[in-house]
C-alpha cells in the first residue's frame, strides 16, 4: 500500500512548544497584574498587549503557507492551527478586558461604543469573523466540515486579519510606524496569495479521469529475474484502456485466494504513453499472500478485477526541469514508469536515477535500462550493489552515501527527489538528503505494504443484524449532510457517491489507507476488509466507503 510520507519532525513537540512559547506572553501579563506593574493605567496595557500579541500570532499563522512554500519547511504546517487559535483567544481577552475593564460589563455602554466608533466597527467585526474559525479548527471539526469547505471557511483568517489591521490603524491615530508594519507584511502576504494563485491557475494540469473498477484480461507473462514477474493487462474488449493513468500510479487488484477476497495495490510499471496495455511487475515474497498467488496462479487469458487509477506519487514533466529517481529493489517500478513516459514524450530535462539492489542477478530492467539510456542522452544511471561480493560487477559497490549522491548529481536541492523502496532504505534516505539540505518538501516517497488476508465482515452501529437484502431488492442509501438518497444494489457506497456527486474523499479504494472513513448513522453494510479501521473506529461505527455495500437501508454521515 503507498504510504505517506516519512516524518522527520516530531510534530507532537512542535505544537506543544509552540503552544508554550505563544502562552508566555499571558503568564508574564498576568504575573504583572497581580504584582501591580502595568503602569498607571493598567487596563489600557492589559488592552493594548493581548490585541498586540493575538495580532502577531495571526499575521504569523498566514505567514505558514508562504514560509512553507519558500523554504521547503513542509512541517511548519503542524503549528498553523495553533497559532491561529491563541491567537483569536488573546484577541477574544483582548475584547473581554475592554468590556469588563473599560465599560464595566456593560451591554448597553459597548454597544454605543461599537456604533459611534469606526475603529471598534473593525475590531469587533474581526473577532467575530474568528469564531467560527476557532470553533472548526480541531481534526474531528475539519473531519465533519470536509476538507473542501473547511478550507473555504478559513479563507475568512484574510478579511479578519485585515480588520485587525484597520482597527490597529485607527486606534493609534498619532504614530502609526507599528501598525504600517503590520499592514505591509500583511500586504505582503496577500501579494503571494494572488500571485501564487494566478500562477497555480496559469499552470499546466493532467486532466482528471474518474476512478474505473472493472475486468481486464491478462495477456503477456514475462520473468524479468529469478523472481520478479511482469504481468501484462489489455482490454478483454480490444483497443484501448478504459482509464488513464499518469506516471507513478497504481491500480488495485480484487484477489480470490483460498476462498477470501484479498485487495493488493501494485504500480503501474508501463507508462501512460502506451495506452494500449498496462503491466505491473511483481516480486515473488518469501512470505508474500499476494505475490505467490500472482506467481504461482495466475496465468496468460485470466480476466482479473481491477482497479485503476490511484496514487499521488507521480511526475508527469511539467512539475519541473530535472528529477531524480531514488530506487531500492522492486521500489523500481514506479520509477521505470516515470523513465519509460518521459523518453517516449521526448522530454527535454534531466532525470537521475539512483537504484540500489543486494544482489547482481537483483537487477530489474537491467537491459531495457541501457536501452533507454542510447535513446534518452538525458537519462543518467547509476546502479549500486549492496552486497553480493562473489558476482563480478563493474560498477558502484555499497549502499547509497552521501559521496555517491553528491558525486553523480549535481545540486540534489534543484528539482523534486523521489523515492521508493523498503522503508528502512527510505527512511535513511530521507534523513540523508533533508542533512543534504534538500526541503522536506521536494522529498517523496512511496512504499508498498501487504495487508493481511482477511474475510468479508459485516458493521452495524447498532449492533444488531438484519436480514440481508433478498435478490432483486435495492436499498436506500441517504448521505445525512448533503441531503441526498439514492438506490444501490451492488454498488459501493464510495461509488454511489460518486453517482450521486456527494464528495467522499478517497486514496487507494483498497479499504487500506483509510481515506473514505464516515460513520454509518443506521443501517447494516458488509466489508471485504477494514485493515484501516481500528477496534475503537469500529466501535464508534466508523466504515470505510470503498469497502462497505449496503445490506439494508442505510444513512452515512456524508
């Protein structure tokens, strides 16, 4: 299964000592007022530095998208929220000290107060722009909301900073050095916003193609080595695939083994260019349930359920000039996808590729390689053997080292790096080039993980079964948030969602990644697997929507 990213950062200890620092502010204005050093007119300070400080972490949590784009800091994005909440709640002390300290808790007197002067028509109108900002920012909030919306809600962080700002301004009146640097960073930010977004819009895109599920047949099988297999897929139909995929993808083949239905996602090794086949090229594991079925099983004529595409491990060739490929083992393949599309589109940049492997005879596409190397000038190999000391080689011994890296590419930090391998491999990889001083964000990675076999389950969040529907029999399936039913039979409810344009958020369609989790309000539904759903998510009646197809009339909190 592909797998996000490797963390590098402990992002637990991140939020918890940027909460700390943030809250520093408060204990010192507290510590203050109790000891009686805030001046002569200690309310006016205690006003004056909450509004001071929430503003500051405001404009700081704005300030996260940009800094993270700019340097490559991928993991400045776990303190956002943070910053923006204690923010707002110095801000909300901010007003709450003005009500109680200023116009003695009096409705009536702030009111006035707020209708008569144009720098409190700001400042209020900014903190009440934030409460529903603070009120969504918890993971359970964005789960509920949709990632979708919930972005769109927090677009208001914009025109409420910027009331701020003006409330600032005209509260000052007389010098107004500070609150000008405040509007010029945050001008400064808004001008990358736009920019940014003209530039996103300006920027060539793959055009989206809608998940397939369905049959392919197997045509070709092809030993690459003593244990890596190519298997090739056409269309039963003839012609072309009834999908398209782009460079790096995978597809998920619906497995039968000993009578239980096994999901298992293999990349697409061909490239897109080809579209009149696709193959996937699989190693034969020691201990490998799905593997050794393909090797041992599957023969030319089979017609397979698959399907096609997923993944977001890709490079298509306009995300930027130069790549380089990092590869151990069977981690190959995607890369090999990459090489294969970018060759035979006569791409104009460089590609690097790194591919480490223990053994000579461990060579994947050791012959198609250095055919594609005579095609492509700008295709740059390097193969290292790790072990294996027995076999003549000619080339790189040992494992990938700073030395080796710095010696074959030139500038590591130029363009985007991926990787793919065993995880123990690209997790040292990554510390490596993150010491190199490439941005985390340029890094990434992709692995494959077996799940474990498993039958066809059922969930009820009542806990009761009811009989399953009788042949012929439609159940209604009702998404709770979006107000719609519609009728399902066979389908899933991920793809009835798709029918009935509800948004579900999704990966692999695997029942592995856990994407698609939503909650089944009422109703029953059975599951070929829920690998990505723990014992408490179960018991919470939390499903996964690629997997779950109704037995009854059922709801989903969707």
């Amino acid at each position: 299964m592909p797998s996000s990213d490797a963390k590098i950062v402990d992002y637990t200890f991140a939020k918890r000592l940027t909460i700390i620092n943030a809250l520093v502010p408060a204990v010192l204005l507290g510590i203050d007022a109790l000891t009686h050093r805030l001046g002569v007119n200690e309310v006016n300070f205690a006003i004056r530095t909450t509004g001071l400080v929430g503003l500051v972490l405001l404009v700081l949590s704005l300030a996260i998208t940009p800094l993270r784009k700019l340097t490559g800091w991928n993991s400045l994005i776990a303190i956002r929220r943070n910053l923006g909440v204690i923010g707002f709640l110095y801000i909300a002390a901010h007003f709450i000290i003005f009500f109680l300290g200023e116009l003695d808790g009096s409705v009536g007197a702030t009111l006035s107060e707020i209708i008569e002067r144009p720098y409190l028509w700001f400042g209020f109108g900014a903190l009440v722009l934030m409460i529903p900002l603070a009120l969504t920012s918890t993971d359970a909030m964005v789960r509920r909301v949709g990632g979708k919306r919930w972005k769109r809600l927090h677009r208001l962080a914009y025109p409420a900073v910027i009331a701020g700002v003006i409330h600032y301004i005209l509260l000052v009146k007389s010098d107004i050095r500070q609150p000008a640097a405040f509007a010029i960073v945050l001008g400064g930010l808004l001008a990358y916003r736009v920019v940014s977004g003209i530039a996103k819009r300006a920027k060539p895109t793959q055009p989206t193609k809608r998940f397939w599920s369905g049959e392919l047949r197997l045509a070709q099988i092809t030993d690459e080595t003593h244990d890596v297999r190519t298997f090739r897929f056409v269309n039963p139909a003839g012609g072309p695939l009834p999908f398209q995929h782009v460079a790096g993808q995978y597809l998920n083949l619906k497995l039968t083994i000993d009578g239980k239905r096994v999901n298992r996602s293999y990349t697409i090794a061909s490239p897109p260019t080809r579209n009149d086949y696709c193959e996937i090229s699989v190693k034969k594991a020691a201990n490998g349930y799905g593997s050794k079925h393909l090797h041992e099983t599957w023969k030319p004529g089979d017609v397979i359920p698959v399907s096609a595409p997923a993944g977001r491990f890709t490079f298509a060739g306009h995300e930027a000039q130069r790549v380089v490929l990092i590869a151990g083992g069977i981690g190959i393949t995607p890369m090999m996808s990459v090489i294969r599309s970018l060759t035979d589109r006569g791409w104009g940049g460089d590609l690097y590729l790194v591919f480490s492997v223990r053994l000579v005879k461990d060579i994947v596409f050791r012959d198609e390689l250095a055919e594609l190397q005579a095609k492509n000038p700008k295709l740059h190999v390097r193969i290292t053997i790790s072990g294996d000391a027995e076999t003549p080689w000619d080339g790189v011994r040992g494992n990938v080292t700073r030395e080796l890296l710095e010696g074959f590419i030139p500038d590591l930090g130029a363009g985007p790096i991926m990787l793919c391998g065993p995880d123990r491999m690209m997790t040292a990889m990554r510390a490596l080039l993150v010491g190199l001083g490439v941005p985390d964000a340029q890094i990434h990675q992709e692995a494959f993980i077996s799940p474990a076999a498993v039958a066809e389950v059922a969930a009820n969040p009542s806990g009761g079964e009811e009989p399953p529907l009788s042949d012929g029999q439609v159940a209604a399936l009702t998404f709770q948030r979006s107000g719609t039913t519609t009728e399902t039979s066979q389908l899933t409810i991920l793809e009835a969602a798709e029918e009935a344009a509800v948004e579900i958020p999704f990966e692999c369609r695997s029942g592995i990644c856990g994407q698609c989790k939503v909650k089944l309000v009422s109703g029953n539904v059975r599951m070929e697997t829920q690998d990505a759903l723990s014992a408490s998510e179960r018991s919470r009646g939390l499903i996964l929507a690629c997997q779950a197809r109704p037995t009854r009339d059922c709801v989903v909190d969707a």
